[in-house]
C-alpha cells in the first residue's frame, strides 16, 4: 500500500512488537517516522535501518521512563492480548499502561495511539449497533484491562493534555474465518490507515474508534469518530460466501453467538492459582 501521508515523526515507539500486529505493522510504521524504536519481552528481529531495538518490561517504571525518551508518538500495542487470569493481566495491561502514560508526561510526548479493544464492550448484543461513548461492559479481564486503559487515557487528557486514539479493535486477520469476523473484521491495510489517522490528525483530545473495516454488517457506529479522518476501503463482504459456507449455522442461545465479544463472554472464570478455567 502506498504511503498515506508525507508528515514524518523524529521517533515513534511501538510496543507489543513481537506480537502478532507488532510484527505485521513494524515495516509499515517504519515509513512514517525517522527512527522506529520497537519494544517486547519476547524475541524480536535485529534493528534494521532507522529502527532500534528495546527490550523493556511494561510493569518496570524506570524502563518505561528510559523507553519514552526522545519519543514523539507512541502505538502501544504492548501488553496480555488474550483473556488471562486476573494476576497475569495486571502488571502489563493495567500498571503497565500507567507507566507508559506516566513516562510519556514526564517525557513531553504529545499522543499515544492506544490498542484498545472490542471487549471492552463484549456483553452488547449482537443484535445491536452502539457508539463509543456507551457504557463499556467488559467480557473479560482482558475487556477490563482494556476499559482500565481508556480510562486512563481520559484523565491523562484531562488532567495533562496528553492526546490519545483508543482503537477499539475487532479482528484484525488477512481476511475473516467466521461469521463474527464478518461484522468485526479489520483488514490489514485498514488498520495502517487508522494509525496513521490517529497519529497524523491534528486535535483529537481523547477520541475511541472502533477498529473495523467497511462490513456490511457492523456493531460499531464510528460516527463519534469522524474528526479522526479514518476512512475504511475493505470489506468482509468478499469473503462472505466461503465464510457462511464453513459455517452455515449459528445456535443463536449460546452465549458467544448472542454477544459481541464472542467466545471472550464464556472464558474463565480462573481458579486463584491461575491454573486455568473452573
């Protein structure tokens, strides 16, 4: 995909770089900054030309003050991306995401794009369409972690100016493999230019977009969202027939069909050992 905007960053952080849409966004985010400094516990490819390298715990406060320097902009996709027992993820999803933002204030970094999620709001039905500002209802203690972290974006705003674009992401795969995906898919490509809508607009205070494509079906009204400029070019649509022939039927009773936040709403709960599901 061509290049969506000609400004440049000096340095842009990405967290969460070993993961998944860390590792697919690293090469398409590095065009959009000078240096592109990426951070994960887990293992991560060398630094290639104007990126760096950083291995930095979310839960430690002085890595995270040393992360933030000379950074411009961050995309934090750091953290648990699953549900987990609640002891696993508090110290990166919850103390994690204040010692970012607190580095970031103490570091003068003007925005953060925040990987929210859909599960913050995984016990809306199915059967309707909500806007952002509704009142989250978490499936999960990952959907918790993640509505924790809106939070925190609100007051960071209010309190110190620090911008953010919490993205409430859907299902962000090459194309849909279910018939969930067909309303909550975001393809690839939407998704860089959702960043770069979020880094790149020129006031957005505290702004929640929800990270979907241009689907057919959908239970996100974006509108809220319009100043960002994000403009979806994908759709599931192309994938509806192969996806509704694997899966013709659907038990509307079950839980995971009836909620938004699909299987999210039937995980757990975890024993106190965090040994697993009860």
């Amino acid at each position: 995909m061509e290049q969506l905007t000609g400004l440049r960053f000096k340095r842009l952080l990405l967290t969460g770089a070993a993961g998944a849409l860390g590792r697919m966004l690293r090469p398409r985010m590095k065009r959009y900054c000078e240096t592109l400094r990426v951070s994960d516990l887990a293992a991560m490819d060398p630094a290639g030309d104007g990126e760096e390298v950083v291995v930095a715990p979310l839960e430690d406060e002085a890595a995270m003050y040393e992360l933030l320097d000379g950074v411009d902009a961050v995309l934090h996709f750091g953290g648990v991306s699953v549900e987990k027992p609640f002891s696993t993820v508090l110290p990166a999803n919850i103390v994690g995401a204040y010692n970012l933002y607190e580095a970031a204030r103490r570091r003068g970094t003007k925005r953060i794009v925040f990987a929210s999620s859909n599960h913050v709001t995984g016990f809306y039905s199915q059967g309707e369409t909500i806007p952002a500002h509704v009142v989250p209802r978490p499936d999960s203690y990952y959907g918790l972690s993640k509505a924790f972290g809106e939070n925190l974006a609100q007051f960071y705003f209010d309190r110190h100016g620090l911008e953010t674009v919490s993205i409430r992401i859907g299902s962000c795969l090459p194309e849909p493999q279910d018939r969930r995906h067909l309303s909550s898919w975001i393809s690839h490509d939407d998704m860089e230019r959702l960043l770069v809508a979020a880094l790149t607009a020129p006031v957005v205070g505290h702004s929640i977009v929800y990270g979907a494509s241009d689907n057919r079906t959908t239970w996100w009204d974006n509108s809220q969202g319009k100043h960002v400029g994000y403009r979806p070019q994908d759709s599931s649509e192309t994938w509806r027939a192969a996806v509704e022939a694997r899966q013709p039927h659907i038990d509307p009773t079950r839980p995971e069909a009836r909620y938004q936040g699909g299987a999210f709403v039937v995980l757990g709960p975890f024993d106190f050992a965090g040994q697993g599901p009860k």
